[in-house]
C-alpha cells in the first residue's frame, strides 16, 4: 500500500483573471510504503518561487484544467466552489517501474486569506 499525505502547509496560490496563477512557498508530502509489514516512509519539501502556471475552468463541466506545473498539470473536478473555499479532485492511473498499475487519487482544499 502507498499513501501520500500532504502538510505543513505554507503555499499561496493567486489566481488571476488572466488565467495565470502564481505559486508561493512550500508544503511537506510523506509518502507512506507498506510492503510486507515493513513500513517506510520518505518525506519531501515541495517550493514554489511566484512560479507561473497557466489556468482554464470549464463551467459547464465544473473543471479547471492547469498547465505550466509539475504537480498539478492536468483537468480537476470542482467538488466545492464559493467565494470561501475551492477543493479540487483528480484520478489518474500511472504505471510503476516495475509494470503495475496504480490508481492514484488526489484533493486539494483551498481557503481564501
């Protein structure tokens, strides 16, 4: 089992109407392994210097679709949307070196300051 948890988070995000959003700061990601009761662990510092990425939303099919990062390019799910808060999703199938499949599934919450 794999498990990725963020935290520690210390990350802007400033969406601008142009469809650009800056990134600023960093956060913590522990990946958890377990494999045959053995537990390890392997922490890593994400940072983000005002990096630029580009947006677009689809309303109608309540997306929003980033490109221009590492982490995050490609088309969430607005689950929550309002003037307080915004919480992503996404589910991709990757392939590990050693040929299996993996279903990854990741959630981002966002609160305005």
């Amino acid at each position: 089992t794999v498990t990725a948890v963020g935290d520690t988070f210390q990350l802007t995000a400033s969406f601008r109407e142009n469809g650009t959003v800056i990134l600023n700061g960093q956060y913590r990601v522990v990946t958890t392994i377990v494999l045959g009761g053995e537990v390890i662990e392997e922490p890593e510092i994400l940072v983000y210097d005002n990096e630029a990425a580009t947006y677009t939303t689809d309303s109608d099919a309540e997306t929003i679709t980033f490109s221009g990062t590492d982490e995050f390019d490609e088309t969430w799910d607005a689950t929550l949307f309002n003037q307080a808060q915004l919480t992503i999703t996404t589910m991709s199938t990757e392939t590990t070196d050693d040929g299996a499949t993996i279903q990854v599934t990741t959630e981002i919450r966002m609160s305005r300051i």
